[in-house]
C-alpha cells in the first residue's frame, strides 16, 4: 500500500485565497502506515486521502483515525481494494471520510 497526503484550506477572506500543502505518507509499499495529520475542517484545513493498492492482488485496509488527547472518539473504517486499486478521499466535498471512501475504493 502507498499513501499520499493532500492538506487544502480555503480562506474566504478578500480576495479568497486558496493554500494547499502535501506530503508523502509512505515512499515504498507497506503494510502498515502512520500518517501523523489528516484534517476535517481544522480552522478551514482539509485532508484529501489517496491510497494505492501496488500489488497484484486485492488488498483490505483499515484506516484508524486517533485525535489529539481530549478531542474526540478514535474509529476505524475498513475497505476493500482492488488489485493496482486505489483509494481517494476528499472529504471537504463529501462531508465524511467514510463516504468518501466507501464511494471511491476501486
């Protein structure tokens, strides 16, 4: 599995501007991924999810979302993704990771 990170936030400020960021969550396929920040609306911050299946089989994926310290519930969503699959989320136009997910795992 491979992963890729998209920070987004749009500030609707005068004229509206548009910052975006990314990073790496894995270079190399692995079966265990740590990725240290995803967003949902974190003063205006979004994170856009993209996973990769790099193997010639089916793969399942748990993705496991733990806050910070006093900041809510961890959970976890599981999905199914096809051989050479992938995986996108973009939850600031889908409303929730699981949506997204569910929607977009091919």
């Amino acid at each position: 599995m491979a992963a890729v990170v998209l920070q987004e936030r749009i500030s609707f400020l005068t004229p509206p501007y548009y910052t975006m960021d990314a990073y790496v969550g894995a270079t190399t396929a692995r079966t265990d991924i740590h990725i240290p920040i995803v967003q949902k609306n974190n003063s205006g911050w979004f994170s856009d999810l993209f996973l990769h299946n790099l193997n010639p089989q089916s793969a399942s994926v748990t993705l496991t979302f733990t806050p910070a310290p006093g900041k809510g519930t961890p959970y976890a969503y599981a999905y199914a993704i096809a051989a050479a699959g992938n995986c996108a989320s973009t939850p600031v136009t889908c409303g929730s990771w699981a949506a997204c997910l569910s929607a977009r795992c091919r």
